[in-house]
C-alpha cells in the first residue's frame, strides 16, 4: 500500500514537470535580447501581481511576453512597448511607474496606508490604557472597601 502512494506521488509530481512549457524566441541581435530582459523584468504580471511577465506562468504573461517579442522584432523601441502595455493595460502593469498626477496614488498611496495604521495603533493603545487607568483602585478606595467589609451588618438574621 505504502509503495503504491509512493509511485502515485511521484508520478503526479513527474507530470507537473512535464507540462511546463519552454519559450524560445530567436533575437537579431545581443542588444534585442537585453532589452527584451529588461521590458520582461519591468512589467508585472496583472494575474500574479507579485511577479514580472519573465518570471510569471500564467497565460497572461505568456501572451506579454509574446507581444513584447513581436514588437521588438518589428522595430518598436523601448518605450513605444511600455506606453503599448501601459495603454492597454494602465499603469499598473509597470513595476515602476512614472511620477505624475494619475499615478500619484500608486506612489504615495502606501505612505498613507502606514501612517493611519500608526496613528488607529497608537490611538487604541491610549485607550487601552486609560481604560487600565480606570480599572486600577486608588489606595483610598481600597481601605474604604476594606470598612464596608468589616462593618457589622445591620440586619439581624432570625
């Protein structure tokens, strides 16, 4: 039974490798092939989010990829292929985006997000402990139990 799952597992894990596929694209030149690095390098993957169209399997990034090559082949420069994708796809798909009023939010947007998180944490952590303040006794409060304790009761039991 154990060597059975064994030689499942091992299959399964066999096919995975197998159904990777590998890109080739044939350059004109070294220069061609360094920028097509690059433009892979810089443009994110809009299905992965964390990853560029060079790194990225998805198919998405493969159709990237593809287009990048293609555009590359027929002439266009570097930055026609950047405002390309950005065009098509906004300006999220650069990793890097460029510094101007629509894109200002990608830019300082996380700036923001950090400085409310820091002042929401120090605003509850004041509450905390004003409200531990609240909690504590003062000496004079705890005799004052201490004698509502000791006090003899007034009523008398039958």
């Amino acid at each position: 039974m154990k060597r059975l799952l064994l030689i499942l597992l091992l299959t399964s894990l066999s096919l995975g490798a197998l159904a990777t596929t590998i890109e080739v694209y044939d350059f004109d030149n070294p220069a061609q092939e360094r920028t097509f690095k690059e433009l892979t390098s810089e443009l994110r993957c809009l299905v992965c989010q964390n990853q560029d169209i060079a790194d990225s399997n998805a198919e998405l990034a493969q159709d990237m990829r593809h287009k990048v090559f293609r555009m590359l082949k027929d002439g266009k420069s570097k930055q026609e292929i950047i405002d390309f994708m950005v065009e098509r796809y906004g300006d999220f798909v650069r990793y890097k985006p460029a510094f101007e009023g629509r894109t200002l939010v990608l830019w300082i947007g996380p700036f923001v997000i950090f400085v409310l998180a820091v002042i929401f944490m120090l605003r509850a952590i004041r509450r905390a402990r004003q409200q531990e303040e609240r909690r504590e006794l003062s000496a004079e409060q705890i005799t004052q139990a201490a004698d509502l304790l000791e006090r003899p009761s007034d009523k008398s039991t039958d």
